[in-house]
C-alpha cells in the first residue's frame, strides 16, 4: 500500500520538494562543512559536534538574512553619496 501511495502525483510534488530542501541541507553540510567524516568518537561527542555545527550554520544564514533586509549603505562608490545640509562641526 506504500509503494503505491507513494506513486500518486501528490507524493510525487511532495519528495520533489522534499529532495530541493531537506537534503539539500545535509548535502551543504557534508560538501562546505565538513561533516562527511567525524574526528570523534561515541554518540555524545559526536551529537554535540553536530549541533554545534548546525547552530554555525543557522547563525550564518540568519546574518545573511539580516544583512538583506537592511538597506545597503555601501550601494553609492564612496564620496558620491547625497550630502544633506547638516551643521559643521568645525568652526568657520
């Protein structure tokens, strides 16, 4: 009853999506992370070093996310941007 369940057209759709996000994930992790192979040994040590490389990773993708949410500042080349009129400091 699985196998044919797993033939409709809404599973299909479903492990599509289920390829482009879940395991992409472990995929990044093994290829620019490291994680193919452990330098630790027991389920404890080794539980411990992947979260903690999850949680690197997590934190990297909420910088990014932040960083494009905030409008760039560094947009115009330097000394181009649009001067206001503001007071000077320096006395004239």
């Amino acid at each position: 009853m699985a196998e044919d369940v797993r033939h409709t057209l809404k599973y299909k759709e479903l492990y599509q999506r289920r390829k482009e996000t879940i395991e992409r994930v472990f995929a990044d992790a093994k290829v620019k992370y490291g994680m193919r192979y452990t330098l630790y040994k027991g389920l404890t040590q080794v539980t411990n070093w992947v979260k903690l490389k999850f949680a690197a990773i997590n934190l990297k993708k909420l910088a990014m996310l932040i960083a494009m949410r905030k409008p760039s500042y560094r947009a115009r080349p330097f000394g181009t941007a649009k001067q206001t009129e503001s007071p000077s400091l320096l006395p004239q």
